[in-house]
C-alpha cells in the first residue's frame, strides 16, 4: 500500500458512498459525509496557514469529530498528534511544548485547563472548540487564536498530492524509561504497511462491525480506524462505563471484531456470555501486555466459535507477532510469530541471534520500524540501531523493544518480562518517573519511588514508596488526593509505603528491583 494514509477515505467514499463508515451514540455517519467532514476540516487548516508537516493536536474523548480531525488533519498534510483524553492537563501540555503542535482540537472544557500549558507553547497559533460553532473574539493581546468547530470546518478542500510514503503522518507518545513521554515518528508507510498486514492476518472485509473502546491515541485503537477504513468496514464507538456492557453492545450492535488490552479481556472473560453475543464475534485480538493464560482458555470455552488473536506490539514498531487461532489451546501462552511484512528476532545484549529457547530481547525489523523519538536523538540511537554483522538482516536499523523473550523451536516467541524498570499496567506504559516527579513536588515527601508488581487483572498494579518528615498517614491522603489531581487515573499509586530509608543499589540508585521483588512476596503473603 504506497498511497498515503487518508486516501483511504476519498476511496470508500468513490466505492460504498452510503455505506456507514462510524456509529456514535445515535449519530451515524456515512463514508460520503466522513470524507467530506475530513475535507472540510482540511480547508479550516490550510485557511490559518497550516504548513505540511506542521503538527495537529487532537485532545478529545473518543467521538466522530476525533475522527474528523485526524484524517482531516492528514487531508492537509499536516502531522496528526493524538493526545490521550484520560491525560490532565499537565502531561497534555508537555505533549504540545514537546513537538511544538502549531494547531490543537478539543473541549473548551480541556482548554481551560491548559491555560498554563499554552502560554508556556510558542508555536501554538491556533484552537478549534468542537463543543462551540463559532467562538467570539477573545482578548486582544491573547496570542492563540481560536475558533467553534463549525466556523474553522467552514469551507472544504481537497487532499494533498504532494506528499509521499516518507512524509511523517502521525507521533504516537508513549512512556520512555527515563522520564516524560516521548513522541513516536510514523510516516505514511509505516501506517500503511500496518493496515496491510492486520487486514491480511485478520482476514477483515466491509461487512466487518468493530467496537471501539481503546484510546484513540494508543496506536492499538487508532489502528481499528485505519484497518475498517481501508476494507469499508464500520467502527461503533463506544463508551462504556462496566465491562458488561460490552456483550451487550455486540448483541445489540451486531459486532464482528473486539479489541482489547489483558486488563479488560480478564473482566470480560469472567462474565456471562449470551449466545447471541458469542456468534456475533468472528475474532477477539488482545495486545498492550500477556493474557495470562487462564484467561485465554476462559474466552475460548465462552466464545467457541471467535477466532482469539493474541498479539504483541510496541509503539516504535506498531505490531511485532501474533498467533494464529488455531494455536490457541496447543500453546495459549505464546505471542506467535512474526505478523507479515515485519521480521522478529530473540538476540543477545551483543546482538547476536539467540539459540532456540535461549532467553533474549525482542528486535523487529521492516517497514513498521518508525523513524524514531521526536526531537530526542539519544534515545533514538538507543532504540533504533542495527544489529550484529551475523544476525539476519544485519546493518538494518531495527527496533530494540527493551522486552525479553524466547523462541522455541517451532519459531514461537514467548514473552519472558522486562530489561528496564517500565511499568505495564491496563495496557499502558509507564515510566517511574512520571509518579516519582509529581510525587515529590508534594511538600509531605522527601523521596519517592514507583515500581510495579504483578497483578492479576491490569498486568501490574503500581506501588510508590516514600519517606517523609510528617505523620504516614495524614501524609498518604495528602498525597493520593494530590495525585489524583494532577494524575491520569491509570498512573495512580494502587499502594503507598512508607519507610525510615529507600534502600540502593551498588551504583548509589534506588534499588526498584529490590523493592518489587520484596513487596511482590508480601503481597504474595497476603
């Protein structure tokens, strides 16, 4: 697939007009009105004087002006930025300083939270207000210029056909291991070569219904987009407030496909299932971290006839492996083999290849391989490098995971854990430092660390340990609630120690290790 992203659209649009591209709530929109909203919002750009290449941040809750923005904004040629919504305004506004977001789409709602944020970005020109038609003129002196939704979709334009498969069509941030998010580089291609290969493995058609319930902003959800659009399939968005409601929403919606992280997977496979809602599924696919295996076999005894897709991905490379269905109950804990147009590999630190079963870090190499960190080049270099002169596909730049793994003999990869001290929990990536920080900004804390354990449903849950001068406990509630305020929910502490001393490593750091492996025995414990 060489064309760019968004010509997918402008091709169902030709192809299956009236056919329904997106279901939200009671709205329904069609390939013909998507494709001309995605214009519209173009126009919008390339009237403020939106350059190719510049950045669009979209910070809005899942919904088909979402949707509108991101392919619009790829219309115009410009960088789509997806910003998580569950996000607080403090790590959105690193997100818009980080890689300089010259246009942002959102809720004046999350607008006014990101008053600070705004000041503290230059390149920021202009807003667009989805829950406004027009915005009347602000103050004078105010720098950022913003407008209703309606007012900047006010006139339509077609797409750009000056860009090629190189062009930088999206940064996905994710969690690095040294501190703040860091913004992946995708091009056209890398996004393309994605949707070809999940189609071909997933066998997706246009009579395809796909359920909608990751962030947008995590390269697993957008790819449901970009996957249905490509084949005319239709994507029902929902928002759903407890896992049953799911089913319900298959059964009532008529869904065909579901894409879910473990933590969810583990909730929706301890509930009832109808029959009703079980034929309707053709396949399941879990990726972001391990189903644990009792799990698999669960959704495979209440879903007899769903194809399971277990997966494994990173975001510096999209999607590395998965197993096919009919390996499921031979070897449910396997992440599979390598998905087609990428290459996998189990190497040692040196980057020589792995012996079978002998336990190495995962490299992936191909078309999926992004170009690299926004505006970090050591951590790129780090990430993106080639490998051993005697491996397979030597002096290629591929992608070092930092996950470890082992390949059997049969060539299936089993994942074995992590080199660094990441925490994976609901199927976020999440670096110590993002607590750690805003933890020791409180007053009550002298020193903080963040590490995980495993947990059965969310993958790990996180526990911080702290010292402090004042009382624990009057502590403790001063700072969960301060985290709570300045902290998606997903990076809030699950459980606070505290202690006299946080004990070190030979080198003088915070032994995180140390501490996992011995507050996972008191857990284990209890």
């Amino acid at each position: 697939m060489s064309l760019p992203l968004h010509s997918l659209l402008p091709a169902q649009a030709r192809e299956r007009p009236d056919k329904i591209a997106l279901e939200y709530r009671e709205e329904k929109i069609s390939y013909h009105s998507l494709n001309t909203a995605c214009e519209r919002f173009a126009g919008g750009c390339l009237r403020v004087g939106l350059s190719r290449g510049a950045r669009v941040g979209v910070y809005l809750p899942r919904c088909i002006e979402a949707v509108a923005a991101f392919f619009g904004a790829l219309h115009a040629g410009a960088c789509l930025v997806p910003i998580n919504p569950a996000l607080k305004s403090r790590q959105a506004g690193h997100i818009l300083e980080d890689c300089g977001v010259e246009l942002l789409v959102t809720t004046s709602s999350r607008l006014s939270a990101l008053h600070e944020a705004r000041l503290h970005n230059p390149e920021l020109q202009t807003v667009v207000v989805i829950d406004q038609d027009s915005v009347p003129p602000g103050d004078p002196d105010q720098a950022v210029h913003t407008e209703g939704w309606q007012e900047f979709c006010a006139q339509p334009a077609p797409a750009r056909e000056d860009l090629n498969d190189a062009d930088l069509a999206a940064i996905f941030y994710t969690s690095g291991s040294t501190g703040l998010p860091k913004g992946v580089m995708l091009t056209h291609k890398n996004l393309c070569a994605g949707v070809e290969s999940v189609t071909a493995y997933l066998e997706n058609t246009s009579k395809d219904r796909v359920l909608s319930v990751l962030p947008f902003s995590f390269d697993y959800g957008f790819s449901q987009l970009s996957t249905a659009f490509s084949v005319g399939a239709t994507v029902v968005i929902l928002d759903y407030l407890l896992p049953q409601d799911i089913p319900k929403a298959i059964e009532r919606d008529r869904i065909t496909g579901l894409a879910g992280v473990p933590a969810l997977w583990q909730q929706l496979a301890r509930l009832e299932w109808t029959k009703a809602a079980g034929a309707m599924l053709r396949y399941i696919t879990s990726s972001g971290d391990v189903l644990p295996e009792t799990a698999v076999r669960m959704l495979a005894e209440k879903l007899p006839t769903t194809d399971i897709y277990l997966m494994y991905g990173f975001t510096e490379a999209f999607r590395s492996t998965y197993l096919p269905p009919q390996e499921i109950r031979h070897r449910p804990t396997s992440i599979g083999k390598a998905i087609p147009g990428a290459w996998v590999q189990a190497v040692r630190e040196d980057g020589s290849p792995c012996d079978p079963d002998e336990v190495g870090e995962l490299v992936h190499g191909g078309p999926l391989v992004a170009e690299g960190y926004w505006n970090h080049s050591v951590e790129t270099e780090e990430r993106f490098r080639p490998l051993a002169s005697d491996s397979a596909g030597a002096g290629e730049i591929v992608a070092w995971s930092g996950d470890l793994v082992r390949q059997d003999r049969e060539g299936y990869f089993y994942f074995v854990g992590r080199k660094d001290d990441m925490i994976k929990t609901s199927g976020y990536r999440v670096s110590p430092a993002e607590i750690e920080g805003p933890a020791c900004q409180h007053d009550v804390v002298r020193e903080a660390v963040a590490f995980g354990v495993a947990h059965l449903q969310r993958g790990q849950s996180i526990v911080l340990t702290c010292t402090t001068d004042q009382d624990p406990e009057e502590a403790q509630t001063a700072l969960d609630q301060h985290l709570k305020d300045v902290l998606p929910l997903y990076m809030v502490p699950d459980r606070y120690i505290w202690t006299d001393a946080i004990p070190c490593n030979d080198n003088g750091k915070f032994d995180r290790k140390r501490l996992a492996r011995r507050y996972q025995a008191d857990k284990a414990e209890t």
